[in-house]
DNA sequence: AATATTTTAAATATCAGATGTTTTAAAATA
DNA sequence: TATTTTAAAACATCTGATATTTAAAATATT
C-alpha cells in the first residue's frame, strides 16, 4: 500500500554540523532563542555540546548563511541571534532563478497576477509623501534615459513602493523578487532608449491614476505597462543572447 | 549631493571563507561551472586558494546551505555543482516569514491575488489525469478528516497541483511556500473538524468548475474558498495563541 | 576635567597536521 | 563467474597553536 518512502524521511548525513544547525534553528524557530540573543563562545558551546571548535564553526557558518545568526569578531563578540533579512532571501531567490530561468512570459504572467492588484490598494492608501517619492523616482530615472547610467534600479524601487504601501510583507518580498530577476534579464538584453522611454511613460500613467485615487483607472495602466514590458523585451534582439518559450539562453554556452 | 553610503558598498569582513564562497557562487552564476561538475578534492583546491583546509570547508558549508553544491564522501565522492532546489527556497521563506510573522489578512489578500488566477488557467489547461490526482488527494483528505491523522500535507499539495498544471516555475513556488506557512499557522491554531470539512467541501466545488472546464466558476470557487478558510482560521479560538490585527502570536510569550 | 592615546583581554579567524569514517573500485578469493 | 576482501581516495573530526579584531579599561595629554 505505501511504499516506504512516503512514511519515512531519507536519513541524510550524520554531519556534527548539521546536528548543530538542526539544534540551534529548532530553538530560534520554537521561540526559546530570540533576536539579540548572545550564544556562548565557540570554546564553551562546543564544550556543551561535546563536539571540536571546527564543527561547530562550521553550524555558524550555515546558520550565518541561512541568515538567522550574525557572528562577530572581538572583545563583547560573538554569534548573535538575528532577524533574517531580505537580501538573503532574494539572493537564495536569484540562486534559484539562475537555475529555472523562468521565460518572460512566465515573469509576466506573475506580475499582471499581482501588480494590477497592488495598485488598486495603493490608490486607496496612498499618501501624498508617497506620491512624492513616486514622482521623484520617475524624474530621477528620465536623467538616466539620457544619460549613461542607465537604468539602475530606479525600476525595482518604483514597483517595490507600490508593493510596500500595501502594507503586506509577502506581496513586498514577490514584487521585489520578481523585478529583481526580471532586470537581470533586462541587463543581459541590453534594452535601448525607446523602451526605458516607454517605461517612464508608463510609471508616469499609473502615478496620474494615482493622484485621482482611481482603483481601477490604476490597474488598468498597470496592466498596459506591465504588457507592454513585455512586448518591448520580447521585440528586443540581442546577439549573445537568445528569446525562446522556456527562458532566455546565453547563445555561447548552446545550453 | 551623494552621500558615500550611496556611491559604496559598506565593505564587510575579509573572511576567507566568504571570499571562496563569492568566488565559486560567481563562477557557478557565470556559467563557468555547470551542474554535476566536480571540484577538486579539499587539499588540492585550499592549496590552489593558498588557504587552509578549515576555511575552505567552510565555505563549501555556506555554498551546500545555499543549495549550490552537494558534498559526497568516499572515493569518488567530493564537492559537486548542483541545482538549488525548491526546499532549499522553501526552508528559506520559513524561516523569513517566522520572523515577518505575516497575518492572517496578509496570507488571504496574496491568496486572492494568484489562485484564482491560476485555477481560471488551469481550466483551460487542465487534463484528466490531473483531475484524477485531485480528485484522489480530496478522498484521502476526508479519510483524515475521520481519523486522527489530522491534515497533514494534503491540503498543500492540493493547491500545489494546481499551481504546476500553470506550468510557471515562479507561481509554483509562491503558492507551495505560501501555502506551507499557513498549514504551519493552522497546526498551530489547532483547527477542528467543521474546518477541515468546510476545506475539503470547497476543494470538491473547485475540482467540480474544473471539470466543467469553467474558468470564471473555478475562479470564484476558489476565491469563496479562500474567504472561507480565512473566516474560519479568525473564528478560531486557541488557548496559546492570539490573533492579532499583525501576526498570530504564542500568548504565553508575550511578546 | 575632558579628551586622546595606549594597553589589554576576550572572542573570532586561520592554520597545520593527525586520526577517523565512508565509499567505491579494484584485487583477491571462493 | 560470483562473492568477498582489501585498499585507496575523499570527506569528517579533533587538537592545539597562532593571528587578528574589537571594545573596554587604563593611561597620558591638553
């Protein structure tokens, strides 16, 4: 009836190391371990726990890496329980992603999901500070359109304000996740002048649909900019790279 | 003009290790390294590095947290390049939302976002052994409504399924994490049985609009659904838990 | 008295090398 | 030929020594 594998887990790798790991997440996840907190030194803990210093530096660095310790250096140093952050999860996130490579439409099928959405909320919870930002972000980004610096991430923090004005830490973390892999790509596609134009424009439609605190007048601009994004990028030739339904491939490499 | 925090990254700690896990996460990212290739053995990469074995094994510690290389013993064992995969992403977000500590009106706002969206698609897309698979993990699931085996994984991999049949790499993992957060959320809830009843009732209507090929029906279905699991999880009352306007928290902690 | 400098101690960072364990491939044996 | 044994390659762990970093304490200077 059932096979063995769907009662018991793999027993992985008796590794010292990730007994540790196991130990010390269980007991910031369960709560008895709280953000602050100092762990005893290297020498004392891996006295307690009966294991070598190198063992147990090895569990700091995978918690360090996982993002929940912060380990310092020098008198009053130590491993410190911390709060993770987001860059870890978005760089656990790009890891990922290099790896899917998901294709443009994928990136936009997401986003007309979520982005329209986002704005209708902003357009009722939006304050004027916010609209400022808002406004100041798309002039800021017009300079680069002529300039050299091109594009930067004036982009990423436009969508990601919206996102945060909703209030809503998931919906913030898939935003930003999301634009952050969409303008890899669009780095690696090298766009052109016209289609950071078509941006601004865009950006600058749905801050007018703001200001009239018009829900669905915003969704709708949302909706065209994120498509027409879409169409610009796939429009978008470039010779090291290669458009295909599953992703965006390197040529050279003949992945 | 520009403060110097805009123009610099703040530099942080020479640690070897860090420096080695930048070096082959680069290299792994640029395509230099490909999946399965084999690193030299420890003693001849920390001699290659010019550093000892110690900081190179710990720098393959951070690099295996990060999903990007699987460490085998033995003869012909070493350190391999190796896909991340979604647990790696997943145990991740777990540990970032337990933290972030989301709400229950967090969890069903991002909710009605996607899934009815992707049910709507997967009316489209939907074949009959995936109708099957569904119609499968909802007997399962009254089985359990019964017994004593209380929910377990199933309600996950419902959605899940449905999440794939959308065939976007990025939907599946927002919908599977999302997902595991909030079953982590209801165990500890300790939800009762109406709930798990009502669950699998709207599941069974979900699955019903699917085999109409419906997609404005599944997509309602779903969102009643959702609504649904949301009223239920604030009606429920715990002893240990709160629910508050930010998160749910463990009472007895009081934080 | 206030400030600047130097010293010191606690903690992590790194290294070197010895020993143990696991795994697989090859060799020996039945 | 099939099985068992053996050997070697690679990681896992431990020990203990040395270097570096950091903040606080002590000292010197203004």
């Amino acid at each position: 009836m059932h096979d063995m594998k769907d009662i018991f887990d793999t027993v992985k790798s008796n590794r010292i190391s990730e007994n540790i790991v196991h130990q010390i997440r269980g007991a910031i996840l369960r709560g008895e371990l709280k953000i602050g907190d100092r762990l005893p030194s290297e020498k004392d803990l891996a006295m307690k726990f009966g294991v070598s210093k190198s063992s147990l530096r090895e569990a700091y660095r995978v918690l360090e890496a996982y993002g929940l310790l912060e380990i310092k250096q020098g008198m009053s140093g130590g491993a410190f329980v911390k709060e993770v952050d987001l860059k870890t999860i978005k760089d656990g996130l790009v890891n990922y992603f290099f790896f899917q490579n998901p294709s443009i439409r994928e990136y936009t099928q997401i986003r007309t999901f979520i982005e329209p959405e986002v704005v209708k909320i902003c357009a009722l919870k939006i304050t004027d500070n916010d609209i400022d930002y808002l406004k100041n972000n798309i002039s800021e980004m017009e300079k680069e359109v002529d300039g050299e610096n091109f594009m930067s991430d004036l982009d990423c923090a436009f969508h990601k304000k919206l996102a945060d004005i909703t209030e809503n830490t998931m919906i913030s973390l898939i935003v930003e996740s999301v634009q952050t892999a969409l303008i890899n790509v669009k780095r690696m596609l090298q766009m052109n002048h016209d289609f950071l134009t078509m941006v601004c424009d865009g950006h600058k439609k749905i801050v007018g649909a703001l200001c009239e605190r018009d829900p669905d007048k915003a969704g709708k601009e949302m909706l065209q900019h994120i498509i027409e994004v879409e169409t610009g990028m796939l429009a978008c030739k470039n010779g090291d790279m290669v458009l295909t339904e599953t992703g965006i491939l390197k040529s050279d490499t003949g992945r």
